[in-house]
C-alpha cells in the first residue's frame, strides 16, 4: 500500500490555530491509520495462513483409492486397495460410518491405508454419456402406421412403467426386453425415443459398437455400468441400437479380439437376466441384421418381445410424408396419395430425404413455396442416387420371426 512522505510525521499547528482542536484532529487521524494498518495485518496473517495450508496441501503425501469389501462389527472395515491385496483398516473419525456401505470408493492413508474419505462413484465417461439429458421430443404422432407394433411396444415398455400395480394385482413379471427387428430407416429408434417421451423415463442411448474395446474386461465393465447407471436413473429406458455388432453369434474358433466381444456378450447375458433387481429399467434393442444374433440373446426371459417392424405401406408412406413436410411451405395441389404410391419401397427415412431434397429443389428455384414439380424432380434424383450405389429405396431384406422363437432374413 503506498503511503506519502509525511505519513506519521506530526506539524505544527499555525499560527492563530486551536492547540486543543489540533491534537484532537491529529489524534483522529493517527487513530485512523492504526485501524488501517491493524486490517492490513489482519489480512495479510489470512493470506499467509492460506498460503501455508495450501503449501502443507501440496506437500502431502498421495492418497491410495480402494474400494469397501466387508464392514466389521467392531468399526473396522475390509478394503481391497487399488495396489491388489485386501486389508482390514480403521476408519478415520470425520466419516459418518453408518453411510459406508460395501462397494463404496475410499482414499487410503498411503502407510496406514486407514479411510481418510468417501469418493464419489465413478463410470466410463462413455455410460455417463449415453444417457440423453433432454426429454426426447419425439411422439407417437411424429410416426406414420405401425399402429400394431406401436400398440405392442406401448404395452410392454409403458405399461409396466405406468400401471406396475396391474401387474402386481394379476401376479405376473412385466417383459423384460423388446428388440426391434427390420430393415434400416424404419422408425426403430424414433420408437423407442416415443416411448420414453410418454413415459418421462430418463433415456439411455448407446450404439452396440461402442461397448467393443480393445482391452480384456473393458466390455463386460461397461455393460455393468450401464446397467447400474439405468438403475439410478430409474425410471429409465436403455436403448441399445445395432445390437448385433455386440451380439452375434459365438463361434468355436476366432481372434482375441472376437474373444473379447464374447465376454461382452456373456456380461450383457446376465444383466438381462436379472441377477440384480433392475426396478423399473426397460431393454430395448434394435438390429437390422437378426440373422446372425446369437441364440442365447432371443429367447424368452431376455427379450420377451420381439417386433418386426415392416417397410411403411401405400397409407403409412402418406402419412409420413405429410408428418415430414408439415413444417414445409409447400404450395396447392401436391398430391399426397399420389407421391405414396409413387414411393411404393420406400423407408421412412428414405421419405423423409424425399422432402428435404424437394425443399432443396424449391430453393434452387428462387420459390418460396414447395410444389409438386419438386417432389417429382426430388423422387427421380433420389432413385438415380440409389440406382448408381447399386441400391434401391428400402431394398433391405424382409424379416420373420419362426415358430421356434428365432429370426432369420427372408
């Protein structure tokens, strides 16, 4: 802080002055910059005590995280430290021991390994990332047909969610799991974000692929912190589209690397068996490919339901497209019944670039209103695409569900 030159220095009173009134204002004024300085060195004593403890902080030894095994009934607990073997150890003082239980994360004092302190828990920054923090926006409205299969999903995924007393009253278990079979751009992930939308359930979304890893054991981790993260999140919904990249089937021969999707698969086995209770936590799956998915994962008690959810027909493909270009301008006299019929083939992702395209059409042409002559200009570049890919609108295979309980590709 800078003070003047004459800070501290007493003057003289001038001639004619007070000598009384001059004592009192320099007494104030000396008063005053005692109480300054006092606050400067009270500041300054915190400052330095901070700086200590942040020192002292600093220079303490590292902690040893373990996890809780066992809680003894004389206060002491059995820890499994991250170095490999287990210990029994006191427990510090500041920990509410009525709190701990089996599973939790501690640090360790690194000699003694006593508990110094909880940790939070920790999953894969890939499980804490499928869950979608937004409620899905999609409804039952956004989906053109599919009345029956709607109605199906609706009464093994929702109900159960909704109405869990109707089923305690009649004494039966809701289904576990529904998988979605069909060919791709069907409306099996807009279904399934439907459902969660009615249900208010927390969403978890994950992509069958992304639970292969390259280590031992990773897979099969993030399986169970996928599921032990839906539980927490109850009600919730996991999604597990592309399921057949994780679930195929098993064969006696393979690679390391096929070795270590087997474990995975084994995980997702018996976390859909139930071993732990899952509450109200729905399973859903979805593959375009239910041919090669191995036997183990379709029988009854781990998806109970399985939907085949056809390419749209002449009255679904209408509605679709009126669903998709409703936010469109489009112009009088586009013929809806028309363009259906036109698209006979057509997925509803394949209907849905039909509007985009023609939108893009209407653009071009400076309008700003979509007519019919966009559509149809839209419709024979979308077949022309597919045409020199080798490929036509909504060509994947068609599915059956035998009477065996199996799926294979017709």
């Amino acid at each position: 802080m800078p003070t003047d030159e004459n800070d501290g220095e007493v003057s003289s009173p001038g001639k004619g002055e007070d000598w009384d009134k001059w004592l009192i204002e320099e007494t104030e004024r000396f008063e005053s910059e005692k109480r300054q300085l006092e606050a400067d060195v009270s500041r300054m004593k915190r400052e330095n005590a901070h700086l200590k403890g942040e020192l002292a902080r600093l220079r303490a030894p590292p902690q040893v995280i373990g996890t809780v095994r066992d809680l003894l009934e004389d206060g002491r607990v059995g820890i499994k430290s991250s170095s490999g073997p287990d210990f029994v150890v006191h427990i510090s003082e500041g920990i509410d021991k009525k709190k701990l239980e089996v599973g939790d994360r501690v640090a360790l004092h690194r000699q003694t390994l006593a508990v110094l302190e909880t940790l939070p828990s920790t999953k894969d920054p890939l499980v804490m990332g499928a869950e979608v923090d937004e409620k899905p926006t999609e409804k039952y409205s956004d989906i053109g047909g599919l009345v029956e299969e709607l109605d199906e999903l609706r009464s093994t995924v929702e109900l159960p969610m909704l109405k869990p007393e109707s089923f305690s009253k009649v004494g039966v278990e809701p289904p576990k799991g529904v998988l979605l079979v069909g060919p791709p751009g069907t409306g099996k992930t807009l279904m399934a974000k439907a459902v969660a939308n009615a249900t208010n359930a927390t969403f978890i979304r994950l992509i069958g692929s992304e639970l292969v890893q390259k280590y031992i054991g990773e897979g099969a981790r993030l399986v169970r912190e996928l599921f032990q993260l839906a539980q927490e999140r109850a009600p919730s919904i996991i999604f597990i589209d592309e399921l057949d990249a994780v679930g195929a089937k098993r064969m006696d021969v393979g690679t390391t690397g096929d070795r270590e999707v087997q474990r995975t698969l084994m995980q997702l086995l018996g976390e859909l068996d139930g071993f732990t209770p899952r509450g109200q936590v729905s399973i859903m799956g979805a593959s375009n490919r239910p041919d090669i998915l191995d036997e183990a994962l379709l029988r009854p008690g781990r998806f109970d339901r399985i939907i085949k959810i056809p390419l749209p027909e002449e009255e679904a493909r209408n509605k679709i497209i009126k669903i998709h270009s409703k936010a469109m301008n489009i112009a009088k006299g586009v013929n809806y019944k028309k363009l259906a019929a036109e698209t006979e083939g057509f997925s509803g992702a394949d209907l849905r670039a039909l509007c985009v395209e023609a939108g893009m059409k209407a653009i071009k042409d400076n309008k700003s209103q979509t007519t019919y002559k966009n559509f149809t200009e839209a419709l024979e570049k979308i077949r022309n695409d597919q045409k020199s890919k080798g490929l036509a609108p909504g060509s994947g295979a068609k599915y059956a569900v035998p009477k065996i309980g199996l799926l294979t590709a017709l």
